[in-house]
C-alpha cells in the first residue's frame, strides 16, 4: 500500500510534463523532479529540506506581496498533503496577474472579472508588448491547470486530482510565468508587489 501511495505521489501526465519542458529549462525541470522525489521516498530531512526550497521559491523579497503568492507558501509546506490549497492558490496568482497585465495593455474593465482563458485570448503580441511564447504558455496552462474539475476534490474526501509532483510542476511553471508576466507588465508588477489590488487599477 506505502508502494502505491509513493506512486501516486510521483504520477506526472504528459501534458503536465510537456508544459514543464516547454516553460521551464532543463535545471528547473531537473530541480522540479527531485523535489518530487524527495517529497515522495526521502527521508523525513529531506522532505523537509525540500519544502524549505519550495517555500523559499515562493517567497519575494518585498515585505508586501500579493495575498495568494503568501497563501500559496503556507500552503505548500504541507506537501505531499494539502495539494487543493496549493494549486487552488498557485492558479488564482497566475490568474490574477494575467488579469492585471491584460487590462494594462486593453484597458477594457473587463479584464477585472474575466477568468484566465478570456483574458490570454485578448492578447496580441502583434499589438501588444508581449511574446507569442509567453501566450502560448499562458495557453497552455489554463488548459492543463486552470479547468475547475482538475483542482478540486473527488467528494467524499477522495485524493486531489493532480498528484504531489504535478503540484510542484505547478509551483515551478506558476513562478517562471509570474516573472515573465511582471516584467511584460508595470500593472502586473504593482499587484504582485502588493502595491495596488486587481479592483484598483
């Protein structure tokens, strides 16, 4: 049974392995793996070491950042428990983020309330000051990741759908897009320091 449940802890799809490749390089691929494998079969040091990475990731240097990055490192120190959370928070900041630069280079209000896969259809790297790649990431990660029915709980307190090494693939993939978003966007920038709120912009 110990067995089995290790393996389910190390069960990685293809799409979500394939948008780790695509976003992520080979080190941070590399690095995201033997976390997994630490949390799963390491010994209790090293599954405590390997939150305090993943913890340490996710912490900014400013003392004010945005409510679901905070959120989302109390979360994860929980792993390979407490995945819902986790991803329910990691996707929100994703989210949130893309809803900022959205309306910073549209400025159309709607931006404010519109889910991620609405928003990343708005873009244009044509017109706006954003890669083609950065979209089709963001793309991609709304179909991996941000489908309501692949974060939540099977009922009656069933495992969460995506395992603990997706959920770390998650947290790797969700950071490298966040800086990628931040530096393509001042309005993004200012919510992921804490500075402005997604209602006032």
């Amino acid at each position: 049974m110990l067995r089995e449940k290790m393996k389910n802890y190390l069960s990685t799809s293809a799409e979500v392995c394939e948008l780790a490749k695509q976003v992520l390089s080979s080190s941070e691929y590399k690095e995201a793996g033997e976390i997994s494998q630490s949390l799963a079969t390491g010994t209790p040091t090293l599954r405590r070491e390997a939150r305090n990475t993943l913890y340490s990731k996710l912490k900014l240097p400013q003392p004010l950042h945005s409510e679901n990055l905070r959120s989302a490192q109390e979360a994860i120190q929980y792993l390979p428990q407490n995945r819902r959370d986790s991803i329910g928070f990691l996707v929100d900041y994703v989210d949130e983020l893309v809803k900022a630069m959205t309306f910073d280079f549209t400025k159309d209000s709607e931006c404010k309330e519109s889910p991620l896969g609405v928003n990343v259809q708005k873009l244009n790297s044509d017109i706006h000051a954003i890669s083609r790649r950065l979209i089709n990431n963001l793309q991609a990660y709304d179909s991996v990741f941000y489908t309501p029915d692949k974060n939540d709980f099977i009922k009656e307190g069933k495992e969460c759908l995506l395992s603990a090494s997706e959920t770390i693939y998650l947290a790797f993939i969700t950071l490298k897009l966040a800086n990628e978003i931040t530096k393509a966007s001042n309005y993004a920038k200012l919510v992921n320091n804490g500075r402005e709120s997604i209602k006032d912009l």
